[in-house]
C-alpha cells in the first residue's frame, strides 16, 4: 500500500515538534522540581512592597492620632483661641514652651504650630518645614480637613500630618507634626525585605541602605536624571541592576502618598533562585535553536516534496497554454502528487487530440468562407455589369417598372458584396492579418464619422442618435479607418436594435489613461447567457429582435458577423471590448483603446 500524501505531512510537521515539546516539557519539570521552592524572587519583592505600603499607612494613622489628641488638648486649643498677635513676646513665648513639652511626648521630627491665618508660631524638633513644603497641607487643615503627605524638606523626604485645630467648633489654628523618610525607616524595611531600601527625590538618594557608592550610584543610574518638570522615570517592573560586579533585581514605584517625584526603589541580590531561572532560561533558548533548525529542515523537506511537483504541473500547464503538448512533466511518485501528473499527463494527450480537431474544423471553415467569399464576387461582378448595361439604356429602353426592379437589384448586390467583405475580413482577423497603421487622430471627428456612417446604413429608422464627446478630448494613436469601422458597426447594431422612438446614446472619455467609447441603446434586453457569445462569428445578434425592432420590410439586417469583427479590430489595437446590460433596458457596449497599443498581430 503506497504512503499517503498526508500521513507523509502528518509525519513531517507533527512529530518532530511533538517530540521537541515533550522533550522541552521534561527538561523543565526536572528542572524545577529539583530547584524551585514555593517563592520567586519577583513575588517577594512584591510582597515586600505591599508590605511597605502598609508600614507607611500604619504610621501615617498613628501620627494622625497623636495629632488629634494634641489638638483636642483644653490648655492647647483654648491659647490658640486667645488670637493674641503673634508679636507678643509673652504668647509666643508660651506657645513655644507648650509645643516643647508636647513634642518632649510625641518626639517626632517636625511638631509646628499655626494661628488661624496661617502664620507660624512655634517649631520644634530637629526639622523645619519650608513655606512651599507646608502651604499645601497647612491650608487644607485650616479648612477643617486631615492630610498626611510625604514631601521633600531639605536633603530629606518627611512624612507630614497637618491636623486642625478647633475651639467652639471653629478652626482655630493647625498643627502639623511629622517623622523623617530616613534610613532608620529603610532599616526597618530592609528587615521585612532581606534587601536593599532606597528613598529617592527627584532621582537623587535622601536615604538608603545602601553601603557603597557604586551601587548608590546605579540606584540613581536606574532612576534616570530628573527632567525639566522634575520628575524621574519610573520603573514598574523588575529590571536588573549591576554595579562592580553585584547583580540585582529590583522595582521601583512611588512613595505613597507623597507629592510627585519622591520614589522608592527595593533591591535583592541575585541569589540561587534568580541563577537558576537564568539556567532555565538557557536552556529553553537552546532548546528554542533546536526547534527552529529542526523547523527550518522540515520546511525545506516539505517545500521540496510538495512545490517541485506543482511547479511541474504548472508548467506543463502554461506551456499547454502556449500550444506545447510535449513538454516534459516529471514528477516520480507513488502519492497524491504523482497520481495527480499522471492523470494530467493522460488529459493533456486527450486535449491535445480535442484542439488539433478544433483547428482543422476552423481550418475548413476559414478555407470554406474564403472560397465563397471569391466565388461570390465572380457572379456580383457579372449581375453588376448587366445592371449598369441595362440601367444606362445599352440595351433599349426601359420601363419603370423595370427601373424599379434594376433598383431592388442594387441594393441586393450591394447587401451580397457587404457579405463577402465581412467574410474576407473575418478571415483576416482570424489569421491576424488586420494589421493596424497607427498614427495621432483627433478622437471627436473620428466618432462623429462613425455616428454619421451608421446612420446613413440604416435608412429609414426613427432612431434618435446622441453623442457626448468632450471637444477638449485630443488625438489618440490608432487605425482611424479600423477604428471607423468598429465604431459604425457598434453604432449601426444599436440603431437595428432599438425600436423606432428610441435612442442611442454614444460617449466617449479617457479613464485609467485608456481611451473609452460607449455605445448604448434601448433596444430589448438580452440574456446574461447570450451576452458572452455576442462577438462569435456567424452568431446573429439578437436576429429575430432585431427583426422586431426594425421595418417590417427591413432586409438589412446584419447576419452576425459584424459584432466579430469590430471585436477584432479592437483587440488588434491592444484594446478590449465589453457588453453589458443597462438597468434601464437595453445593452451598453465599451470599447477600451490603450494610449500605447499593443500590437495584436504579434
């Protein structure tokens, strides 16, 4: 039983990566089972964040009580109540003392006291806060509201509680006391974390615990230099820090609750974890190699036993195209591709037997229209001949009732020469032999000749004939009499198709640097079916409703051969012609001449 073309797919793209991923698969259970724990050194660092987040809301609650406490103090509220001018040297005085016995129980960094318009009274601790560090919160305390923020105070970030302080329900003054960013607090960080802490404003180091400089400096390396605005770039996700030869990872995010620019960044040293993950990481690259060449291989195997076959039968089947039945389709197998040339082989043989028998058909038609075509002209010339004898009175005089019979003999030869023209041009547009004399004509009088000829063809119709041709339109390159011709026979067919009262419209325009001319009538609709053998020789358009449309004693309408020719004349100019029906009735026909025409005859 010979392999299928699929089982041998299946075999080629499935089991090679299947194997891969198990083997991928293996290597990393092994791996991890023998060296992974229930942390990561990412998770930690997280926690570790949340958990700093939370040591910072815990002290910003317990300065918040402590405030409160003071501020609902009797002896502290009623002095601010007093609203004793600030320049006595006596209240000042006391307000200070007071503010030094109170922070002797709170010990915080920064214990300032303000009236109710703002102004300080008193600050003690070992730290001062500046106008701009303070506005903030001291006004939104002396609007009755807690705020707690993490601003910058000289080299040090410090976290701020500004609470106010009421008498009889009004504000009378605020209290804003406070404890350093420092590296006491980093320490205790550095605790919860087992790293590094370090507390950056505006890209620079105000407290870390950190120990030597290089890594300092590739803390504010990570930070970035502080921009114009004075913000640092923040860095959210883990990233890698090296400096002297100590690997870290580390995140950094904002210090909450702090004004813009204040950061902290947490740091741990890469330890048997993080190594292990970088082996993991090799070996998945290595593995990830592995998988890509052996998809590359696969690739190229199946490219080669699929595309040369087809390219093959693609080949053979453009060269069938051109005429060449003997090109040689070598595809050796036993699969689907192999019984798929075969049978193409097989057709091939019987096309080729099909066309040959085509051709000689044609081949005894041309030579059959082509004899009749000559033998009628021999008998036209002799009745022509008579015609003129009888009709210039060589052979006595003539009645009118003869004169009008040597008249009906007129137009019957005239109508019998049209057809062995027809059928000697027909015979040129099979075997190619119009060649066009092209040269630069004026595009307007050219369609104005043709809607003149056309109707001087078809006497006695009442068909109204527009034409719409900008006058602007120029010349184009053509045969101007093969191009006549087209157009007279489009023009003449529509004028025999449409019904006396109707109309026919012609128009022409350049579109896509093409040459268009529309030839559109009202004439009965026509099949979709038969639209597509309008241009086949002898096929009579639409003969019986042409019949219809025309006088009852019409004799002539054309037998079909003129739609044939005027194609041919259109193709032989590198051009195409098209039909369709109108959504109003009737049928559009549009011939397309090229501005550079390609010579059909080659």
């Amino acid at each position: 039983m010979r392999p299928g073309l699929r089982l041998k797919i299946l075999l080629i793209t499935v089991v090679t990566p299947l194997a891969l991923g198990v083997a991928a698969l293996v290597t990393v259970d092994r791996s991890v089972r023998a060296h992974v724990d229930d942390s990561s050194l990412h998770e930690s660092l997280d926690r570790a964040a949340a958990m700093f987040r939370r040591m910072l809301a815990t002290r910003a609650r317990a300065q918040q009580g402590g405030a409160r406490v003071i501020a609902r103090d009797p002896r502290f509220f009623s002095m601010l109540a007093l609203g004793v001018d600030q320049r006595d040297a006596r209240f000042t005085a006391t307000v200070r003392g007071m503010a030094r016995d109170l922070n002797g129980i709170t010990r915080s960094d920064v214990f300032e006291v303000f009236d109710r318009r703002g102004r300080r009274l008193a600050s003690e601790g070992p730290c001062a806060t500046t106008p701009g560090a303070r506005a903030g919160l001291v006004r939104e305390a002396l609007g009755g509201r807690e705020a707690t923020r993490i601003v910058p105070v000289g080299t040090h970030l410090v976290q701020l509680t500004a609470t106010p302080v009421r008498a009889d329900r009004r504000v009378v003054g605020a209290l804003v006391i406070g404890s350093h960013v420092d590296d006491a607090l980093a320490r205790e960080v550095r605790l919860l974390l087992r790293g590094e802490v370090s507390f950056l404003a505006h890209g620079r180091i105000t407290a870390t615990t950190l120990e030597r400089d290089a890594d300092r400096a590739a803390v504010e390396r990570l930070m970035g230099a502080p921009s114009e605005a004075g913000e640092s770039p923040v860095r959210l996700d883990p990233v890698r820090l090296e400096a002297d030869g100590a690997s870290y990872l580390a995140i950094a995010f904002p210090l909450p609750g702090a004004v813009p620019g204040q950061h902290v960044v947490m740091q741990r040293a890469s330890d048997p974890e993080t190594l292990f993950r970088e082996r993991i990481r090799r070996d998945l690259g290595l593995l990830a190699l592995v998988a890509v060449a052996g998809a590359l291989v696969t690739g190229v195997l199946l490219a080669g036993s699929i595309v040369r076959p087809l390219r093959q039968l693609v080949r053979g089947a453009q060269e069938m195209q051109r005429g060449n039945y003997a090109y040689p389709v070598r595809v050796r197998g036993r699969d689907e591709l192999g019984y798929l040339a075969q049978r193409f082989v097989e057709m091939r043989q019987r096309e080729q037997v099909y066309v040959r028998g085509l051709e000689e058909a044609a081949r005894i038609k041309n030579e059959f229209i082509a004899v009749a075509s000559r033998e009628l002209r021999t008998p036209i010339s002799v009745l022509a001949g008579y015609r003129d004898l009888l009709e210039g009175g060589s052979l006595g005089p003539l009645s009118p009732q003869q004169r009008q019979a040597l008249s009906a003999m007129r137009e019957a030869l005239a109508q019998l020469t049209g057809v062995a023209d027809q059928a000697t041009r027909t015979i040129q547009i099979r075997a190619r032999r119009l060649d066009p004399r092209f040269g630069e004509h004026a595009v307007v009088p050219l369609v104005e000749r043709a809607v003149g000829a056309a109707l001087a063809a078809a006497p006695g119709r009442e068909v109204r004939v527009r034409h719409e041709v900008p006058r602007d339109l120029g010349a184009w390159t053509l045969d101007a009499e093969q191009v006549h011709e087209a157009l007279t026979r489009l023009v003449w067919n529509a004028i025999m198709r449409t019904a006396d009262g109707g109309s026919v419209h012609v128009d022409a325009a350049i579109v896509a640097d093409a040459l268009e001319v529309g030839v559109s009538d009202d004439g009965p609709e026509i099949p979709r079916e038969r639209l597509a053998r309008l241009f086949e020789d002898g096929h009579a358009v639409g003969h019986a409703l042409q019949q219809r449309a025309a006088a009852p004693d019409d004799e002539g309408v054309e037998p079909g051969l003129g739609l044939g020719i005027a194609r041919g004349i259109v193709e032989a100019h590198g051009g195409t012609i098209d039909v369709a029906p109108r959504p109003q009735g009737g049928v559009r026909f549009v011939v397309r001449l090229p501005r550079a025409p390609a010579r059909a005859a080659a």
